[in-house]
C-alpha cells in the first residue's frame, strides 16, 4: 500500500474507534468531536480526506484528547479555542467558553442603534467575545471590557488585543460595586453584555457546563438568578448617550422580568425582548432615551 493509502487507512480507523469511544462516553455529538480531535493531533486544518502525512505525536496525542474528551472536558478546552463569529478565540480552563447564541447580540446592536458606533462596553466579558466580535466587525470601534474573575479578565485583553490592536482595554471589577473607570467612560454608545442569569435552583445538567464553566459565570444572584442581570442594566442607564442600546443575554424564562427591570429603570424609550435563532426569547434589547421618559415614547414588547 502506497504511503498516502496506509494514511488513509489509519485515519478511518482512528475516526470509527474515537466516534465509539466517545458515544460510549456519552458525548451527544461523537463523530464531529471525533473528526475535530483528529484533525488537532493530526496538525492539520484540511479536510481528513487530503491528509498525505501524519506528524509522528499522532497515536498518542489522539490518545489523550480522546480520553480527556471520554471524560467529558469541553471540546473547546481540549482544542484551545473556540469560534465566534468571525472569529476563532483562546480558551482556557476556568473562563466560560464563548456560545453560538451570543454571537446574535452583535446584530441585534447594530439593528437597534441609533448614530455611530465608537465606544462599546461588554461587560462581564469573560474570554472578551461580545467585545473582541465588535473590534473585528467595526474598524472604527473601541471596547472598554469589565469582568470580575482575574483569569477571564487577562483572556479578554489577549483576545481583544488580537481582534483590534490597540483598540480595546479591560477593567477588571464586580459590576455590583462602584467602577471608577467605567462610569468615567461615559457617554457610552452601547453596552453588550452575556452576565450570569442561572438562578441558584436551576443546576445545569451537562458535565461539560456543570465542571467546567466557572459557577461564577452561570449563577447571576438573588432569588430569580438576575442580581448581576440588574445590575448591567442600573450601569447601562448610567452609561449611556441617548439613542445608545443595551442588548443583554438572558434565560428563555426570563423575558418579563428583565423587561420590567429595565422599565422599572425609567431610562429607556425602547424596551424589547428578541428570541434567539430557535426562537427562544433570550435578549433585552434596551435604548437610551433622549431626554427623561415620556408616557407617549415607543415601547415594545413581547
Ligand atoms: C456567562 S459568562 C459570559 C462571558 C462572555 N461575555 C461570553 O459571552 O462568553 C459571565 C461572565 O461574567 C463574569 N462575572 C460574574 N459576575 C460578575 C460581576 N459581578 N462583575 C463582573 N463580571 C462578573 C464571570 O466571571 C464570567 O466571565
């Protein structure tokens, strides 16, 4: 058998041993992680099918993310990074890894905003996300970043710093207290923030979430999970020029609630929830108004 062939054998059998491997374990979707963690220990960004060589680690490097994946460790955490938007961020254990659902509160912005878009705050920013999408997708944009935990605020500066050089910074506080730098930023034109919501009764199930995503960034506190939710949102009245939005991540059960705090807030003359792409409400989306809030102003919601 050719060089190339025996590649290819090797890497079919690689693939139906790892994708058992990890059904067995229970990973909901084996054969992706499967053809992910191959295409890591194998070094390579093309498609299985095209590989010629394999690097001489790739028997035991293969061996190891199996077993830590079998043990149900973030595909994410085992990979290094994890794509958002347009973008492929650093992870790492102990900051939450970025999701797919967040990445819609980029357009929900830029849907709702009204003049430029020059300074952003993504606060609770964890790996930087929100942030690190907008320094990527809007040139002219600055990102002042606010996070708590000391890990998650070090991988926001390195990932903003690569998707804007220069063009973000990050303050590291708990947004339940005074932040001197923050409230000296304003006039801010939008606020993007995914804070933790979880509320102390609803324990996340999944392994991957429940061992490894930082219980400081699941449980946002108080009773309905959204002490830290409301706090965003007394920051975003403060922070905000008139016309500027706040779109802020929230639990499908949480619509009402989030909406009564931002009314309640007197600050907005927009106030709505948007569903996520399965239709799920999962953002407030929240606009400054010009001056104080009158009775006629438009209100939405849902
Ligand atoms: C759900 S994670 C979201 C991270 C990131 N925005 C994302 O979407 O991937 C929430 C983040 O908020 C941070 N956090 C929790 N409480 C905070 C507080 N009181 N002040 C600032 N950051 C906080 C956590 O450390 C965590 O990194």
């Amino acid at each position: 058998m050719s060089d190339d062939l025996a590649v290819r054998a090797r890497l079919r059998a690689a693939l139906a041993q790892t994708t058992r491997r990890l059904g067995e374990a229970g990973v909901p979707s084996p054969s992706v992680d499967a053809r992910a963690l191959i295409a890591a220990a194998a070094r390579s960004e093309r498609p299985l099918v095209l590989l010629e060589t394999l690097p001489e680690s790739f028997g035991a490097e293969l061996e190891e993310f199996t077993v830590r994946r079998e043990r149900r460790e973030p595909l994410q955490l085992i990979l290094g990074r994890a794509p958002f938007r347009r973008l492929m961020l650093t992870v790492r254990p102990g900051v939450f890894i970025p999701r797919p659902e967040t990445e819609l509160a980029v357009d929900l912005l830029r849907e709702h905003l009204r003049g430029p878009l020059e300074l952003v705050a993504d606060l609770c920013s964890g790996t930087g996300a929100l942030g690190a999408a907008v320094l990527d997708e809007i040139p002219a944009a600055r990102v002042l970043a606010v996070e708590v935990e000391p890990a998650a605020a070090a991988l926001s500066a390195e990932n903003l710093e690569a998707a804007g050089p220069g063009r973000g910074s990050v303050v590291r506080a708990d947004l339940t207290g005074p932040v001197p730098q923050l409230a000296a930023a304003a006039p801010i034109d939008a606020i993007l923030s995914n804070p933790p919501y979880i509320p102390p009764d609803a324990v996340p199930r999944d392994a991957e979430v429940l061992d490894h995503d930082p219980h400081r960034a699941l449980f946002g506190g108080g009773a309905d999970g959204l002490g830290v939710p409301r706090a965003v949102i007394a920051w975003a009245v403060h922070l905000l020029r008139p016309g500027g939005v706040l779109v802020m991540e929230h639990a499908d059960v949480q619509g009402a609630a989030a909406r009564a705090a931002a009314a309640d807030s007197g600050g907005f003359d927009l106030i709505r929830t948007a569903p996520d792409l399965t239709g799920r409400d999962r953002f407030l989306v929240a606009r400054r108004a010009d001056g104080a809030p009158s009775p006629g102003s438009e209100r939405l919601t849902r």
